[in-house]
C-alpha cells in the first residue's frame, strides 16, 4: 500500500510539474470519478488530460 501511495503522489508531481494546474485538477477529476464511479466527472478528467497531452501536437 505504501507504494501505491508513493507512486500516486509521483505521478501527481509529475503531471502538476508538465501540464500545471489544469493537468492537476483533470487528474483530480479522472481520480475522484474513477473512485466514486461517476462517469461524468472520470470522462471529464479523461478530455482534460488528452486535450493537454495533444494540444502541442494540433498547434504546429
């Protein structure tokens, strides 16, 4: 457990440090929809990310 703990916290340093608070807050989203199975706020974390991951790939 403790290190799933540590590398929930990896991956959330990680994401908050590349995509800032936007990739943190659609992690927070794709996390607490996941956990209380909500679809509509785990879908919503889900186009966050990926609108962060591709947006350098759709600019250029």
């Amino acid at each position: 457990m403790p290190a799933l703990a540590l590398l929930s916290v990896a991956l959330e340093q990680t994401v908050q440090w590349k995509y800032g608070t936007a990739g943190s807050i659609g992690l927070l989203l794709l996390t607490i929809g996941i956990r209380s199975r909500r679809p509509t706020l785990s879908s919503a974390g889900a186009v966050i990310l990926a609108l962060l991951v591709t947006g350098p790939a759709l600019s250029s």
